[in-house]
C-alpha cells in the first residue's frame, strides 16, 4: 500500500492509458467509432485524474499548513520558556 502511494501518479497514469485504449476495443466495433470513443474516453479519464490529483495535493497541502502550525506553537513555546 505504501508502494502504491509513492507512485500514485504513475499507477493512475498507467490505469488511464490502459482505460483509453481498451474501453474503445470491447465497447466498440466499427473503426471509425473507435476513434471518437478513444476521444471521449480520455477527456473523462484526463478530468477524473486531474480531480484526484486536485484532491491528493489540497489534502497533502492541508497536513503540511497543520503540521508547521504546530511547529510553530512548540517553537514559541521553546522561546517562551527560555526568555
């Protein structure tokens, strides 16, 4: 699991490519089609990776405000103390 969140980028980056190409084969017959599919198929996949991508980064940018929020305060504390 650990491994899977270190290269979330690539995994999910791998399964969209994966979706882009196989959604157009099994869905549909006709060449012409396909191609057109293929094109729906990675505007949707390019707007729900930029979403989870959106959603990953705001949550990691939250944890790192709290986290050098709470530095602050124990560094504050420290000086507080010392003086």
């Amino acid at each position: 699991m650990n491994a899977l969140l270190r290269h979330l980028e690539l995994v999910l980056s791998a399964v969209g490519v994966l979706v882009i190409f196989v959604v157009p084969m099994v869905f549909f017959r006709q060449p012409t089609l396909r191609w057109e599919a293929a094109a729906v198929t990675a505007a949707a996949v390019g707007v729900i990776h930029g979403l989870i991508f959106y959603a990953v980064r705001r949550r990691q940018r939250l944890i790192r405000r709290d986290t050098i929020r709470e530095m602050q305060l124990v560094v504050d504390d420290i000086v507080r103390n010392q003086l």
